[in-house]
C-alpha cells in the first residue's frame, strides 16, 4: 500500500518526491506502524554540509529581475516555505526538492575568500550585488554558521553595493555593517512579508519568523538609516491576496519607503508541493484557488515567459495590480524615485604587505 502523504509539523513540504534528475528510485510503503490516522509522523532532522565552491558570483541577464549579480550563501532552505520557487534547484544534486529542500542544507563555507578572490580580478567590473535571490540569507542555519555576514564584511571591505531580500529577522544582527554601508549610499534590504496571519504562516512559512519579528527589522533598519522597502511575496489568490491592504499599512508604520510584489509562481515540482499543500490545510478551497492560478497562467499551473511571470495576466492580475497600486498611493510607499547603489567608490583594498614594503 502506497504510503499517504502526511504533513509534519515545523515542514512546510507534505511529501519528498524525485526530482527530475534523480539517478534512483525510491518508493514509499506503509509498514504497518501508523495505525491511527491522525497521528503525528515524527520529526525530520535537519543536516547540514560544507562544500566548497569555485565561484561565488552569479550572473543574471532576465529582463524582469532588477539586477546582475547574486550571491547565494546557502543551497536548501531552513525556513521551508512550501511555494519556493528555488527548491527544483535540489534535483540537480539528486535531492528531492520536497522535503530534502528544507531539511538537507549546505553551506559555502569558502564563500569569502572565492568572493574576496573575484572582486579582485582586474577585469571585475563593480555592479550591485544581491543576496537572497534563491534562499534566504537569513535562515536559522545562519546564527551559528555566519556565511552572509563574512561575506557583507568582504563587500564592506570593497566598499561594494549590496541589496538582500530576507524573511530573516536575524538580519538585525548585521546592522552595524549595513548601516555603515548605507552611509555610502551601498546598502539596501527588502523584507518578504506574506502573511499577518499567525495560523497561515505557521502552515506556509513554518520556519521563517513571524509578521512581528519582520516588522521589528523593517523598524530597526529605518532607525539605523538603511533604506527598506517590503515584498509581498507570494500573492495567493484566496489565500492571503486580501490582505496586501493591511500588509502595506503595516510595513509603511514600521517605516518602508519602497513595496512590491510578486503572484505565486509553481514551476517544476513546485506545483505538485503546492497541490499537496492545498490538499491537506485548504481542501474545500483548492479547487477554487487552483482556477484562479490557471486563470493568471494563461490555463497553466505556471507561466515562464519574462514579463508575465512576475505578476501574473488577465483579470485577477489587473485587479490585484490596482489595489496594490492604490495602497501604496494612500501609504505613501514607492513615492519617492528610488536612488540606485553607487558603484563609483568600489576599489580592492591593498594587501597589508604592499602597505608595509618600503622598498628597502
């Protein structure tokens, strides 16, 4: 007998499927054991693995994504939302991008001396940096392992721009650094807020900090002078898309200047994750939110062309485009023309031996 998915609880995945790529097969059975239904699966430990990289610096040449060059500290995400749009990237190390995603993690633990290595090449040209493009820089992993922060203290060094996207409230500990970068004009952080709803993030955002612990950062970055603006991100359509109005209100209180937005996208296995998600928190609902979602794809799950992706067509779409549109109007976000990160005061530090050689 097939063994049923179930959900765990702190996992935002109801099952490990095989990616595409994967060169076994594996088959799930029921044993016997989980006799009553309504019993808990036990929990799924998190391990997590160095590995050392060549390079650190990803290029970006897609039309709808607002910058060049990324950096991602970490493979596998801790927080484990269950509508990441980067867990397919688990099939290419013969890893699930199911439940492996979130709890088979690895770490570059090289990540600052590679990246020290490539802004030092003569023919690097300075262009902002972005962290959190594919996982959180942020996620709990981070506390102990301090990947993001090594490599924020080698930008600051270069004097380099950097723009990160989190969920992590953990960022706060890096205020010293980011707040000495935007004093330069180098720094920028934008804060994914999903949800106000406790109960709905426990379920979609298991692991990821709460509305409060986020507001909070938004606060104390404004404070501390780094220019914050907010994602809200993913839109779901009759999950939590009516609550964009009291998201703005809220992040604009707590002191963004800046909001965005982006509709749920479900590649690859991502659509089937979400499916099963639906299924087991929202079963009288799931029919109704996966025609909305086909109605924004053109009839898909999912739609991959540049320009639609982001946020989705037809009338849905319109509607939440104007509505995102008036709140930001009526919270003053977004009202002010958005300053790009300097570039002009990059340069590579000169190496303590040069600073001492007097040529004697």
């Amino acid at each position: 007998m097939n063994f049923p998915p179930k959900s765990r609880k702190g996992r935002g995945a109801i099952s490990n499927p095989e990616g595409r790529f994967e060169s076994r097969r594996v088959e799930a059975v029921d044993d016997g054991w989980m006799i009553d239904g309504d019993a808990q699966l036990p929990p799924l430990a998190t391990t997590i693995t160095a590995e050392r990289v060549r390079s650190i610096i990803s290029r970006n040449d897609s039309p709808d994504i607002p910058f060049e060059q990324s950096i991602n500290p970490y493979r596998g995400c801790g927080h484990g939302c269950v509508y990441c749009y980067a867990r397919p990237a688990h099939s290419y190390i013969n890893l699930s991008p199911g439940l492996d995603f979130e709890t088979k993690l690895f770490y570059k633990d090289n990540a600052a001396e590679i990246l020290r290595e490539e802004l030092s090449r003569p023919r690097y040209v300075c262009k902002s940096i972005t962290l959190g493009a594919n996982t959180d820089p942020y996620q709990p992993i981070e506390r102990e392992l301090k990947v993001t922060r090594s490599i924020l203290e080698v930008l600051q060094e270069f004097h380099h721009p950097v723009s990160i996207i989190t969920k992590g409230h953990l960022i706060e500990r890096d205020i010293d650094i980011l707040a000495a970068l935007a004093r330069e004009n180098l720094a920028c952080v934008h804060v994914s807020v999903t949800t106000l709803d406790s109960e709905l993030k426990r379920i979609l955002e298991p692991r990821a900090p709460g509305a409060a612990a986020r507001l909070h950062a938004i606060r104390t970055l404004h404070a501390a002078g780094v220019p914050v603006g907010v994602l809200v991100a993913p839109v779901i359509p009759a999950i939590n898309d009516h609550e964009i109005e009291h998201i703005l209100a809220a992040v604009a209180r707590a002191g963004a200047r800046t909001a965005g937005y982006v509709m749920l996208r479900l590649p690859y296995e991502v659509k089937d994750l979400f499916r099963e998600w639906l299924a087991e928190h929202y079963p009288l609902r799931a029919a109704h939110v996966m025609s909305l979602i086909n109605n924004l794809r053109g009839g898909r799950d999912n739609d991959p062309n540049f320009g639609s992706r982001m946020r989705g067509t037809g009338p849905f779409a319109e509607l939440v485009r104007r509505r995102f549109d008036v709140a930001c109007s009526r919270r003053n976000l977004n009202a002010a023309r958005r300053v790009p990160l300097d570039v002009r005061n990059f340069r590579v530090p000169m190496p303590p031996a040069a600073q001492l050689d007097l040529g004697l």
